[in-house]
C-alpha cells in the first residue's frame, strides 16, 4: 500500500469515528425503509433526529425515513413489501389480528395520543361531560377511532357529529364551537387567529391508544430479530435526543421535506409533547421512551370492546410483542 493510500485509509477510518460508526459497521449497513404517517413534523422528530445526527449508522443501519401524506396508507405500503417499518396506533394492531394480517407493533414512540377536542373559553365547554349533545366537528375517520369512546364514556350520540373540513374559519367565527384537532396543530393556528382555546386531551380522560407505534411484519420479527431490536433501539436514541437534547438537526431535515413547516409551529409542538407528556410520561418514566405493557394493551381494548368496536373474543395480544422494549434505552 503507498503512502497516499494509507494515508486515505487512515483519514477515512478516523472521519467515520469521529461520526460515531465503525469502519466495520460502515461497510455493512443494512438498508430500513420507514414510513411516517404524514408529512414531516415536530411529531416526527425523533426518527428524523435518529437520521440527522447518525444514530441509525452507529447501529449498522442505512436508514430512509419516507414522508407520508393524505394520498398514503402505511398498512398498505407494509402490506405490499415496500417498506420494513410504518407509523401507526393501538388500532392498527388490533385490526391486524381481526383481519388475519401478519403484522405486529413492537414500539410506541408516543405514551398519549395527542388527539384533542377544542372549545371556545368562557363558553361552558370546560369538560368533556360538559359537550354531551353539543355539535362537534370531527372527521371521518374520527368515527371509528376515539368517537366510540366519547359515546361509552361520556354518553356522546352520533347526532352530535358535524362534517370537519380542516379549516379553522367555523371554530373563529362561532364561539360556541367545539371541534377534533391534534394537540400540536389545531391549537396553534387558532391561537394564530386571535382565540386563546381550550383543548381537551382525549388520552387524559381515559382514551390510551398507543400512538406513533412502529409495525412490522411477523415475519421480519422472527427471522431477524437483531435487524429489528436495533432500528427500535435507533429509533428510541434518536427519540431522547430529540426530547433533551438538541432538536435542531432533525428540525432541520423536518423543514426540508416539509417546507411549509417553520421554526415557530416545530417550538410550538415540542412544547406541547413535553407539557402533555406525549413522548414520556406513565410507563416511559420507569420502562423507557417506547415502553409498551400488558396491561395497557388490555385496558385499551376492553375499553373499544365495551365501546362496541372489537369482539371480547378478538384474541388482541397477537396485535403486538414487547420483545424489542421496555429497556430504558438512551436514557
């Protein structure tokens, strides 16, 4: 070997320690292909963060994080082979094992479902019991995921239903409005138009879907186990990275797929994951970011059981495994 050479190699060897990869792991990374369930955001950060800073290298991983959008249905993506790993919920498990499909969560990146309702302040809207027979604007798919819920608990009727379009202009214009939104989104832009509002997070009145989960297939999960527990590992590093350290790598591919995110919606969202505890609050604060149990996925599913959603005899524990968490990685 000539000098030049050697002094290549040498230069290379000490440029991928420096960036946290072994030469060994460098020349063997394994391709992951990840499916987020919208566009790029705040909500999306710690995968990003885990690409960004080189995390998904330092566990031998080539990892592309691809951007979903209305068009896109992860399940079918996952379905079809395209991809390894999707965002999803509690309920895409559930509907696996009804529909006989074999796939599996292993993680949950988000410990509360940010999934709000929202009412005008002053307007005696101040609980959810206190929106009983109140019109609401929800969204279709609302119908079936947390609506189920609101009727078992606090005696909603579907007569209360009205279509929600996405646009803020009804909620400003009418203060005994009462609309869905998602806790970093919503809120913001109506604070934006003037209204201070007050918002309803659904997970605290009960509603404990596990929500930004990981899925995979059965399969990846049993003829690759390592491949698997080292993207969740990854993937939860990069999470706690994102949540106490600095955001601002991540923040910044965010704003590359995703141009109509600024810097002032990502602060608004990573406050509230951290006021609500979205990332890491329950079990997360003694299991780790991603923690998933039991007795979680039990309570969740007798309460759409009684809501009327699942069959009691849905056999919901193949919907996912706690194989790869629980480990307080990162932390």
């Amino acid at each position: 070997m000539g000098l030049l050479t050697r002094r290549a190699a040498v230069f290379s060897v000490v440029g991928l320690l420096a960036a946290g990869v072994s030469p060994a792991s460098a020349q063997a990374l394994d391709k992951v292909i990840f499916q987020t369930n919208w566009r790029a955001q705040a909500e999306h950060g710690g995968f990003y963060q885990a690409l960004a800073t080189g995390i998904y290298k330092k566990h031998g991983l080539d990892a592309e994080v691809r951007m979903g959008g209305p068009q896109q249905d992860p399940n079918a993506l996952l379905l079809a082979g395209k991809v390894d790993f999707i965002m999803s919920n509690s309920f895409a498990g559930f509907n696996y094992v009804r529909e006989n499909l074999p796939f599996v969560v292993i993680a949950s990146m988000f410990q509360k479902d940010p999934q709000v309702l929202i009412s005008h302040p002053g307007m005696g809207n101040d609980t959810l019991a206190q929106m009983k027979g109140k019109p609401i604007l929800i969204g279709a798919a609302s119908r079936t995921s947390y609506w189920p819920f609101l009727r078992a608990k606090f005696g909603f009727t579907d007569e209360q239903i009205r279509p929600y379009t996405f646009n803020m202009a009804p909620f400003l214009a009418d203060k005994n409005a009462i609309q869905q939104g998602f806790l970093s989104s919503e809120p913001y832009a109506i604070e934006l138009g003037g209204v201070k509002p007050v918002v309803h997070l659904l997970a605290d009145a009960g509603f404990e879907n596990y929500q930004e989960t990981i899925n995979t297939s059965a399969k990846l999960v049993q003829t690759r186990p390592d491949f698997v527990q080292r993207f969740v590992d990854a993937s939860i590093e990069g999470w706690v990275s994102y949540v106490y350290g600095d955001p601002s790598p991540a923040n910044d591919l965010i704003k590359k797929d995703n141009p109509e995110m600024t810097d002032d919606k990502i602060a608004y969202a990573i406050k509230s994951m951290k006021d609500y505890g979205i990332v890491d609050s329950g079990d997360s604060k003694k299991l780790g970011i991603g923690a998933m149990t039991d007795g979680r996925w039990e309570s969740f599913f007798k309460i759409n059981v009684q809501a009327g959603v699942y069959p009691a005899d849905l056999d919901f524990k193949k919907a996912y495994t706690l194989q790869f968490v629980n480990k307080r990685i990162g932390m």
